[in-house]
C-alpha cells in the first residue's frame, strides 16, 4: 500500500494493518455462507468417504482372502479324494486282472453290504420264489 501511495504522491506512510471483524458486505453474505458451509460439506464428506474406505476395504480384503483359503482347501480336498480314488480303482483293476470272478463277486458283496449293511429287518428276496410277497414286520414282533 505504501508503494502505490508514494506513486500517487499522496505522503501517507502505512506502518501497520490490523483488520478487525473482517466479514463480506451484506449483499453477499449469504452466498460467502453458502460457499462456507457447502466447503464444510464437501470435507465432512470426504472424511466420510475415507473412514467407509478405511473400513471396508480391510474387511473386504480379508473376505476375499478368507474365500480363496476355502476354495484352495476345497480344490485341494478333490484332488486328494481323486488321487486316493485313482489308487484305490487301480489296486481294484490289479486284482481283477489276476481273478476276475472271485473280483467281481467280492465287489458285489461289498455293495451289498454297503446297501443293506445299515439297514436293519432288511429282506433279501430269493428270485426263484414263485408267487411270494416279502412282507416285512412292521408290528416289530
């Protein structure tokens, strides 16, 4: 200021500026608010954005994590059940190869056993019976 008044010829020197309750003028008061209260917003909301961000990503994370463990857990599981499956047939086929009717006969008693081995009051029905209705005891006697 004192810069421009010695341009100006004016003699005045300026030692010190203190402003005091320093405020728009009355005409546009209400936008200067507004402009206010709209950057105070627009703050308060990316502080919002950030602490959700904060907060749902690391759990969204470890969601995500914690699914991938599981379904490796899984695809590993299924590998091993079908390696010990693989195994298993290929010790069948061996041994089939070397007596297939005694084989064959013990696969069949398995399943059997299997099928009807929990079972209880279960009744097997000879096919050579003519005219024979298996009833079973449902009086429990």
């Amino acid at each position: 200021m004192t810069e421009h008044f010695n341009q100006y010829g004016l003699g005045i020197v300026v030692i010190t500026v203190q402003l005091q309750n320093v405020g728009p003028p009355e005409g546009v008061r209400r936008a200067f608010e507004d402009v206010n209260v709209a950057i105070q917003d627009m703050e308060r909301f990316i502080n919002d954005g950030m602490r959700t961000y904060n907060e749902e990503i690391p759990r969204a994370r470890g969601e995500a994590e914690r699914l991938v463990l599981i379904a490796r857990g899984y695809a590993t599981e299924r590998v091993n059940r079908a390696q010990g499956d693989v195994a298993r047939f290929n010790a069948v086929l061996d041994e089939y190869l070397l007596a297939p009717t005694v084989t064959r006969r013990r696969l069949y008693y398995e399943m059997m056993e299997e099928i009807f081995g929990s079972v209880e009051g279960t009744v097997l029905v000879d096919h050579n019976l003519q005219n024979f209705l298996p009833m079973l005891n449902l009086g429990g006697n």
